[in-house]
C-alpha cells in the first residue's frame, strides 16, 4: 500500500521567504509526528498530532514554526521567515494506534536550504 | 540528553561479516526501536523491542535490550553490501509522545 508521501521533496527558499512542507501520511494513521535531521545527526522530535489535535508541540524551536491537521489527515509544517539554521531535512512520519510511541512509519523527507 | 547514543559513529567491514551496533539511553523506556536511513532517504523500520522483552529476532537482525544497563544492541549477520546505510536507535518513553534518536552509525559494508 501507499507510504508516507512529502512534498516538495526539495526547497529553496531566500532567508525571509516563508515556505510550507505537505505530508500525507498512510491512510488512518491516528497519529503524525514532525521531525526536523540536521546533516549527519539524528531525527530531533518537533510535533505531535493525534487526528487533528496538536497534544506536543515542545519541540518546536522557535514561534515561525507552525504545524496544522485541519482534518486529521494532510499536516503541513509552516516556518515563516526563514533562516539559514532552519536548513534541515523536514520528516513525517504516522503511526496508526493512538498511543504514539510504536512503530512509526517515515516519509521522504522535505529537504530544505535556505539561502 | 534523553536521546540514545549509538556506538561506534562508523563501521566499516567486508561483506559477509557480522556487523554488532550498540545504543544507551538515560532513562526507563517503553520500547526501543532501530530504523535504518540511506543516503538521501527517509528511515525505514527494521525492529521494535519492548521494555520487557530481551531478544527479538528478524531475517538477518537480532537485536537484544538490557534494562539495567540501560543499552540495546544491533547485530546484523552475513552482511551484504546493500546493507550500507545509517543505522538509529529511537527510545520511547512512557508517557511522552515522541521518540528520541541517537545520531546514528553510519555502516559500509564493501563488497
């Protein structure tokens, strides 16, 4: 079946510009997770959903980052005016059961450089 | 740090060798996990272990779990070259949605 899709699966973006990650997680996963990998590290957890509701938002590292799940399915990741630090591979990831700490099912990736 | 730290940072063998990946951690999990990532790519599952569990076994992969040592190791035998990849280890925490991921060895496996 269909995986955890992401787009763009690549962004440029001018430092400033505000830019917007989709992901598309396997159908009736319950739970959707954001993480942001720096070159040559680990995944570094930034949000939770479980449907549509945001329960941990913690790992959000600044207020220009935003996430939503109107629907509770599609998430996007908002990060307006961005900066060179933010430059990092943006994963998805969804897990079907509402306790979120099993098995969690990873998309591509949205590779962001900002310039 | 809650994260778990897998040794050692790069691994390098011939094909057809084992190839042994340790994680530790800090605090008492729920469960641990070990996801593979190719270049460029997002990660794959490999193994879920939990807290009360000991050994889990999978194809080529065998991972076990110490509690009071607070550490996990891979181990993946008659390595191929296919293998080359970075492996992670994530631990789950009760109570907490998330998982926490270590910085990952990073394996060559030369045909």
């Amino acid at each position: 079946g269909a995986g955890v899709s992401q787009s763009p699966r690549y962004k440029v973006a001018k430092r400033g510009q505000d830019v917007a990650l989709r992901c598309d997680p396997i159908s009736g996963h319950v739970s959707l997770f954001w993480y942001q990998q720096a070159l040559g590290q680990g995944p570094e957890f930034l949000t939770y959903f479980q449907n549509e509701a945001q329960l941990d938002k913690s790992g959000l590292p600044s207020d220009r980052f935003f996430a939503e799940r109107p629907e509770g399915s599609v998430s996007t990741l908002k990060i307006q005016r961005t900066q060179q630090e933010d430059s990092a591979v943006y994963l998805c990831a969804s897990s079907r059961p509402s306790y979120s700490t099993d098995t969690q099912y990873f998309g591509p990736g949205t590779r962001l450089t900002v310039l | 740090s809650q994260q778990g730290e897998e040794d050692p940072q790069a691994l390098s063998i011939q094909e057809g060798e084992n190839a042994t990946m340790n994680c530790s951690y800090k605090t008492s999990i729920n469960n641990l996990q070990w996801y593979r990532q190719n270049s460029g790519r997002g990660l794959v599952h490999l193994i879920l272990i939990r807290s009360n569990e000991r050994e889990k076994h999978s194809g080529r992969l065998r991972v076990t779990l110490d509690t009071s040592k607070k550490s996990s190791s891979l181990l993946i035998t008659a390595s191929r070259a296919a293998d080359t990849a970075s492996y992670f280890c994530a631990t789950g925490l009760y109570n907490f949605n998330k998982f926490y991921f270590g910085s990952g060895t990073k394996l060559n496996v030369k045909p």
